[in-house]
C-alpha cells in the first residue's frame, strides 16, 4: 500500500499524524482521487506537475497501478536485464499467456460440447 504499518494509516485516518504531501499521494492513488480533493493547498502545486509534463487522469493509464509485492519483485528483476533479454522474456510470456488463452477456449467448447449431448 506504501505505508509503513497499519498504525500508520490509522494515525493519519484518526487525525494524529497530519496529512504530509507524500500521503496525500498515495491515499489519491488508492482512493482513485486527485490529491487536491484531499488536500485543497496541494492545488496550485498539482497544476504545476501536470502542466510540467504530461498528465493522464485515466486512473487505468501508465502510474496509477498498484503492484502487490510479487509484481514489483518481477519488476525489480526485468529492471536488470539486459535489453535483448527483456525483449526475449516478453515474447516469452506473450507466448505462454496465448496458449493459456487457447487452452481455456477449448475447455470452454468441450464443455459446451458435452452439454449439447
């Protein structure tokens, strides 16, 4: 989630910790939320951001994703490899995730199949 601990959050839900700019991003991240929406005086410095680079507000678009710790562990490995391996390992997958998707589609007909019998 990128906090910490569950005390974390707790303190900043409850009012003890105050809102820092660094959670006010994240709890937008996880909220699906703008962090203006959380923090009004985050405003003028979120225009600057987004007009500094380019911004998607689709939250399904590039950097708004949570990983769990598996993804970000596969990521951090595919960051050190070389370029002519990463190239390999994703036509690998894309591979291997095709024949799962052929797979389940004949699963699928043989399963409609016994049923029409």
């Amino acid at each position: 989630m990128g906090f910490e601990t569950q005390s974390t959050v707790s303190h900043y839900l409850n009012g003890k910790a105050p809102l820092n700019t660094d959670a006010a991003l994240k709890f937008s991240v996880l909220l699906r939320v703008k962090p203006e929406e959380l923090r009004p005086d985050l405003a003028d410095l979120m225009n600057y951001v987004r007009s500094s680079g380019t911004y998607d507000d689709n939250f399904e678009g590039g950097g708004w994703r949570m990983v769990s710790r598996q993804q970000a562990d596969l990521l951090n490995l595919f960051d050190i490899l070389p370029e002519s391996e990463k190239e390999k390992l994703i036509d690998r997958l894309k591979g291997q995730n095709e024949l799962y998707k052929e797979a389940f589609q004949n699963m699928l007909a043989a399963q409609k199949r016994l049923k029409n019998q």
